[in-house]
C-alpha cells in the first residue's frame, strides 16, 4: 500500500494502458491519487446522481445573462 | 512626432502612431527584430522567428495607411505567440521533441483574427513542453529566462509569451491557460495577463491539453492592450461548438475613465477567508495589501468573503487534467516515452490511474460548486483578489525538479492560486504590483464572474492609471 493506495492493483491499472512504468513511477501516481481522493472526500456533495457535466455550461453562460440586470 | 524608442510604446499606443502615419511599422518591426537579436542568447524567448514574412507585411501596412486605407485594431503591430497555435503549412513544434516536425493542415481561429485585425506575426515563442509545466523549464528547446534577471523562473507554460512581453521584444502574445500559464508568466515577468471564461475564446487549431480546462488568453504590457486584444480573439466560431455565443463587449470602452480618482466608486472588491492567502510570504502580502489601499482611495470597498475548500479544489482539478491529457498522449507515451522530458511524462502517467468514475465525478462537481462560488462568495463582492504567487518568484535551481519526488510539492506550490479558477472556468487577470526585494514582479490576480471580463479591466485599469501606469522595464 502506498498512502492508501494499493500499489501492486495500481501498477497493474497502468500496465494495463500498454505505457512502460517503473515502481517509482507507480509510487509517484499513488501519491497525486491519495491527494485527488482526499480531495473528493472533502468536496463531492451527496448524491450526485442528477447532476450532469452539460449544467455546468449553462450555468457559466446564464449566469452571464442574469448578470446583465445585477 | 518622433518614437526615440517606439519598442517602449504600448500596443495601443504604437497601433495609433501607425495608424496615423507617425510611426511606420517596418520600421517598428525592425527595431523590435534588432532587441531579438541582441536579447535571444540571453532570454532564448523565440524558438522560431520570421523576418521576411514579417517584414513583407509591414511594408504593406504602411503602404496601406500611405494610401488611405482602413486598418484594423492592430494594424502593423508586431506580436509573437507561443509556439502551439496552428498555422497552415508551418511547423507547430508545442515545445516538444515529439512535434518537432509537425505541420498543421489547418490555421488557428484566433491566428487569423489577429491577421485580420492587422497584427503582424515575428516568430514562435518558447513554452514548457506540451503546455505542461508552471515554470518555464524546457528540457528540448532550452529554458527561458526571465528579463528581470535570467537566473530566475519566467513562469509558464506560457514561458516565452511572459518574457518577449516584458522584454520589449513584442507588444502582446497568445499564450494558453489550462492551470495558470498565462497568469504566472504574467506575473513572474511583470507584465499583465488575462485567462478569459472558458468558452469566451476558441480553441480551434490550438494544441489541446484539457478540454475541460484549457482557455487561450492573451499577454501585453498594459490591461488596455489586454483588452483589445481579446476583444479582437473573443467571440463564437462555427469550428469550435464549444466557443461562446454570448456578444463580444468592446472591452476597450469605458477604460479612459479609468484616470477618474473614483473610477472605482461602486465597487467591491473581495478578499477571501481562507485558502488564497495562507502561508503568504510578508513581502507578498505587503505589496497586495497596498494595492487594495489604492482600490480604496480610487473609491472601491474592500470586503472579506467566504470561500470554500479551495485547496482540495486545486487538487481535485488533476482528476481531470491528467486524464484527459493522458489520453490525449497515449499513443506516444507508449511508443516515444524517452522523447518526452521525465516531467511531462511524470504528470501524464498520473491521468492513466485516475479511474473513470472519479474523472467523471470531478467534472460533474464543478456544477455545484461553481454554484456554492456565486452564491457564497461573489453575491457579496464584484471582483476577488488573491495572489498570483505567495511567495517571491523563485529561482530556476530552485524549481529544476525533473520528475522527482520533489515535483508535486514544488509545482504545486506555483499553481496553487491558480488553477482553482480553471476548474470554475472563472475568468481572471493578473495584475503588477510591483518587486519584492530580490527585483523580481508580483502580481495580483483578479477574479470575476462569468464573461465579466469587462468588470477584470475596469478595475485593472484603474489601479495602473493610479500607479502612473507599468513603466518599469527589465534592466537589458
């Protein structure tokens, strides 16, 4: 395990993707994943199951367009 | 009127002279070639430079205000741009060993607003490999070195763009930014920088990295130059659906009032609770700290205001980047792994163990959160400052960190306060606010809501009219 995550399942995940890595490249991608999980850990509201990636767009464009009157 | 100096103009200052015949512009794309020429062994700014072209050009400009004719926004400017915009049948090299050799079958949108505005091209400028380093390091082209004093970082990605800007090489670049690399540039050279709303500018013909991230922005002496440039890039593009429809404002307008002692009566400006400011270095803080008294005397109000856990934003962001990055460099990362610098390996192979579901995750939380942004934080203030940088610019030894274990602490110290703003998709300007004591720029970065990037000018513009504008040049 290397923070949390388990090294060997993570150095089979990148094998997987026919790229060359070595241990120290398997060390390296587990420490950013135990910071990203961290991340969502503190971030991602519950439950996610309606939100959609497209909403994001219309919220950046209407907010523009409500801007107008604010 | 005679130009002693015309490479000391602004851009907007030497489009006017030109325009009006008082300054030609072959002759002002000969004194800018002559600063390359004499700077390029000390900055290595250019990967690439045109003169023929260039100068081809810039007889016709002059030619053409001779005999009268309209000209555009930029006519006869000279400009130079980081080398990962696309221009039909001319190598596009993305700072890379990879593309070394690579010629585009297409011409980036925004290369051709700027032809059509009249602004004239003198080469390709240096960049972190693929856009991927917040430093200015460059393992295959060399690195580039900041006018301030070479030893030190320029910043990056956008490397060359921050320092031919500040060196009087040019008068504005493209740059892109997909985690800060026009910001940091920006300020790291002391010059202004301006990441504009994701969607505010195509991306097409522009090497990709993000998709969800990426934004092409621009890099000028002052937030006026700033401002027209992006006012001549910005707008829809029938090759790019994801490029905005909303109208292009003349972001130009309006700054002249800038020079009013209260141009800046009405507005809020917000300084965060959290996150953006912790660990500052005192200098930093010093300068930033009188920057916000002089929003005050120009008649702004300054307020602290909520923001949330924008730290775990900053690192949630790489579970997009590097996944999409990744799969962008699959191909070649499993063919040419040894053609790419052990950085940009490094922080590639971290996309390939982001799993799907938390990718997509990641993508989907931008919604609320960008929600929880407007509602908490902007509702009570028009514009955030925060640092670019906390801490003075480092030096290049300092950040020469490969893809060691030293990398994801040392990188992310540089793009901590940026990046957040590119996972909003939040439009954001950085701003000189003057030298710490070992001579190097600071900036502030100013943040607004979306496609407010008129409201980043205003109040951008009023702080240079009231420092007397950003006069400083590097000692070259």
């Amino acid at each position: 395990m290397r923070d949390g995550i388990d090294a060997a399942a993570l150095e089979t995940v990148l094998a997987s993707s026919g790229v060359k890595v070595t241990r120290q490249d398997v060390d390296a991608v587990a420490r950013s994943l135990a910071r990203i999980r961290d991340a969502a850990a503190a971030l991602f509201p519950s439950p996610l199951l309606d939100e959609t990636g497209e909403r994001f767009f219309r919220l950046l464009e209407g907010d523009a367009d409500e801007g107008a009157g604010r | 009127m005679s130009v002693s100096d015309p490479t000391a103009l602004t851009l907007r200052q030497a489009a006017s002279a030109i325009a009006q015949g008082r300054l030609h512009a072959e002759a002002l794309v000969d004194a800018c070639y002559d600063r390359v020429e004499r700077l390029q062994p000390t900055l290595n700014c250019f990967i690439r430079t045109a003169p023929d072209p260039a100068r081809a050009k810039a007889r016709a400009a002059d030619m053409a205000v001779k005999a009268g004719r309209t000209t555009g926004p930029l006519h006869g400017v000279p400009l130079a741009h980081k080398d990962m915009f696309y221009r039909v049948g001319e190598i596009c090299s993305c700072g890379s060993k990879i593309r070394a050799d690579y010629v585009p079958d297409h011409t980036a949108t925004v290369l051709k607003r700027l032809d059509v505005a009249g602004g004239i091209e003198l080469g390709r400028l240096n960049m972190a490999e693929f856009a991927m380093g917040p430093t200015g390091h460059n393992d295959h082209f060399g690195r580039c070195r900041n006018p301030w004093n070479p030893e030190y970082i320029t910043g990056g990605s956008s490397s060359g763009s921050g320092a031919a800007v500040a060196a009087g090489l040019v008068f504005g670049a493209l740059g892109s930014d997909t985690g800060g690399s026009v910001r940091l540039p920006a300020a790291a050279c002391g010059v202004v920088g301006i990441k504009p709303t994701l969607g505010r500018v195509s991306r097409y013909g522009t090497m990709p990295l993000s998709q969800s991230l990426d934004c092409v922005g621009v890099l000028a002496r002052s937030v006026g130059d700033c401002a027209r440039l992006l006012s001549v890039i910005a707008g829809a593009d029938s090759n790019d659906g994801l490029a905005s429809r909303h109208t292009v404002p003349d972001y130009e307008r309006g700054l002249d009032q800038a020079l009013d002692p209260r141009s800046l009566a009405g507005i809020t400006v917000g300084v965060p609770d959290r996150y953006y400011y912790e660990g500052t270095d005192g200098e930093v803080a010093e300068l930033l700290a009188a920057s916000r008294a002089i929003f005050e005397k120009r008649g702004a109000k300054i307020v602290d205001v909520p923001v949330g856990d924008h730290g775990a934003v900053n690192d949630l962001s790489n579970a997009i980047l590097w996944p999409e990055g990744a799969a962008l460099h699959l191909s070649s990362l499993r063919d040419r792994a040894h053609d790419y610098a052990s950085q940009t390996r490094a922080r590639l192979l971290v996309g390939l163990g982001v799993p799907a579901t938390l990718y997509l995750e990641a993508t989907r939380a931008r919604t609320p959160l960008l929600e929880e942004l407007l509602q908490r934080t902007f509702s009570k203030c028009d514009v955030l400052q925060v640092p670019v940088l906390k801490r003075p610019v480092p030096t290049a030894i300092e950040t020469d960190v490969g893809g060691g274990a030293a990398m994801q602490e040392i990188l992310g110290q540089i793009v901590a306060n940026t990046r957040p703003f590119n996972y909003f998709g939040l439009p954001a300007l950085s701003v000189p606010i003057g030298f710490t004591r070992n001579g190097l720029p600071q900036a502030m970065q100013l943040v607004a809501r979306p496609f407010r990037e008129d409201v980043l000018f205003r109040v951008g513009a009023a702080y240079e009219a009231a420092v007397g504008g950003f006069t400083a040049r590097p000692p070259l």
